[in-house]
C-alpha cells in the first residue's frame, strides 16, 4: 500500500524479502515497492521504521533499484540502537518506509561537462556564486556546499587537490576506509572511532616523508539501474 505526497515521496509497507549479513557488521536489506523502485533516481534515500519498539525513522541511501521485479536494495551498517533492531529483521517482515527522498542526480545530457552527473534542482538552492581561483589559491568551504568547475577551454593543464579536514573527536568515519587513510596533521594519533588511522605525524610536518596509505576498496555495490 501506498500513499503518495510531494510528488514522487510516499509511505509505503514494504515486505523483507532478502537480509544478508557481511563482514564490519554490514547488512543489504532487500525490500518490495514498485512504486519507490520505478521512481528512486541516484542520490535519493528513504525513511525507513527499523522496528516496533523504536518510533523514530532512519534515513538510508537506496543502493540499487530492480525496476523489473518491484524491489530496492538498502545497504547499511550497525552504528547504534536503530539499525541493531533493523539487523534483526526477518525475511517476510513487513517495514514501513517514507521515499524516495532528496534531490538525487542524473548523467548530465550537456555538451563537454567536467564530470558526468549533475545535481537535479540545483537552482533552487540558491544564486551560484563563480570563485576565479589563480594558481597557489584554494577555496574553503563546507564540504556539503554543491560545487562544480566549467570546462576548461583553454590548452593549459588544469589540475587540482581536494583535503577534507576533520575533528576526529567531532566527526566519525562513514567508513573505516576514511580512518585507515586518513593523514594525522596535528596532534597525537586519535583513538576511538578513528583509531585505525595508519599514520603518525611527521616530524616538522614534512608530509613528503610519508608513504601512500594502502589503498581500502569500499563495499562493490550492484549499479543503480
């Protein structure tokens, strides 16, 4: 059953069809809707009740869609009380979930684009402002801010570095691969949830004198459509 509102999002009661438990307390939790699998575009997730006791909704990403068989995939790992309850569900449980949520993306039909997916919606976030960046420059900003670059017309090489700095005692890995390759700048080496960190600062901060993390693959899920 389905109720829907706000265009594509409505609640539906989604049966389990199929619950499988991987290393790293990961779970792919296989649900029935036609309706969210033939309307989830990339990027979108879904609220979903992970069980009876527990009346609050957890956001998940939808990992892949089956348009064809009426099902989506939601791929999830255990971080707290909610998703405990959610890895103890069973084949043939019935779930209520809210979605699909979120602006999403799509591969971009624009001519020559820098990447091949853009943010559906994005002018109704607000006015695009155009940073003129001149080589040595960088730009901070907030790492949730949409962002893009026009292409680049000219016959010089254009190149550029991304670092992503965070507190290790406000902020967790979403993976334990953003912990095993992360580089200590300042600091001793951090414990809890970022203990996995395989570096130590360098001496004088020459990061020069560091070797290459090894390099952690994240979970291969099957493509979207």
């Amino acid at each position: 059953m389905a109720n829907s509102n706000r265009e594509t999002i409505s609640v539906n009661d989604c049966q389990v069809l199929a619950h499988y438990k991987y290393d790293g307390e990961q779970y792919i939790l296989t649900l029935s809707s036609s309706e969210i699998a033939q309307t989830t575009i990339p990027g979108q997730f879904v609220h979903i009740t992970v069980s009876d006791v527990i009346a609050m909704r957890r956001p998940i990403s939808v990992m892949s869609v089956d348009e064809e068989n009426g099902t989506f995939d939601l791929l999830y790992k255990i971080v707290g009380e909610g998703t405990r309850q959610l890895a103890e569900c069973k084949i043939g449980d019935m779930l209520s979930v809210i979605g699909p949520i979120g602006k999403g993306f799509r591969v971009t039909d624009k001519k020559n684009p820098v990447l091949n997916q853009e943010i559906l919606g994005i002018e109704k976030f607000d006015k695009p402002y155009l940073n003129t960046l001149k080589a040595g420059n960088f730009s901070l900003h907030a790492d949730m801010i949409a962002h893009g670059s026009i292409p680049n017309a000219s016959n010089r090489r254009r190149c550029g570095l991304t670092i992503r700095y965070c507190n290790p005692s406000a902020t967790k890995p979403l993976h334990p691969m953003y912990a095993q390759k992360a580089i200590l700048c300042r600091g001793e080496k951090p414990s809890g949830l970022w203990k996995e960190c395989k570096t130590e600062k360098p001496g004088e901060d020459d990061l020069t004198v560091l070797e290459s993390n090894p390099i952690v693959d994240l979970p291969n899920p099957a493509s979207f459509h």
